[in-house]
C-alpha cells in the first residue's frame, strides 16, 4: 500500500495524457525529495470533470484539485514545504495560475 495518494482532479480536456504522466513523475519524484520516500511509495490518479459540468464565478472552472493523504501524516513545516513544491511544480508544466489551483495534504 502506498504511503502517500494523490487524486487529481481537473476540467476534461484541460490537461492531455503527455501533460498528466509529467504531472504525476513531477509529484513521485518532489515527495520522494520532501518526505523521503520511495517512488513506489507513491501512487497518483486522475478524473476529469465532465465538460460542463464545473463552473467557478458563473463560468467555466479551469482549476485543478490535487488531494494528497499521506498515512502517519506531517509535521506543519513538513506540510507547507510540500505544498508549496506541489503548487511550483504544477503550475510549470501546466501553466495554471496559482487561482487555478488547489492543493490539499490530509493526514491518513
């Protein structure tokens, strides 16, 4: 079982699959860096939101969810340091601005 999930959630159509496997190697190897743990501690999966179907100020939503739980959980400085590298590295290879996205880290 791995130690740290992460489920990401976007707009469908908004990140292709070249994106999506730069993402997910992006988020394996910075919590290997930040926690370190080994990559197959790390599991990451995407869904799309339906076209239409997601809707943020009266329009068309074009912001990304990244729910990361990691089982035993973190220290607070631990944690923001793990954000703040989850939100640097999404928002490079996507482009995203930090309004287009949000990042959580629970405890498991």
């Amino acid at each position: 079982m791995a130690l740290v999930r992460y489920d990401c959630t976007m707009q469908e159509g908004q990140i292709g699959e070249e994106m999506r496997s730069r993402l997910a190697a992006g988020l394996v190897e910075l919590t290997g860096r930040v926690l370190d743990v080994g990559a197959d501690e790390v599991t990451v999966g995407f869904a799309d939101i339906p076209q239409g179907f997601g809707f943020r100020g009266g329009v068309l939503s074009t912001t990304s969810l990244v729910r990361g739980s990691i089982a035993g959980g973190l220290e607070q400085p631990v944690r923001v340091e793990l954000m703040q590298a989850i939100c640097d590295m999404w928002m490079e290879i996507s482009g995203c601005t930090v309004d287009e996205l949000v990042v959580s880290a629970r405890d498991a």
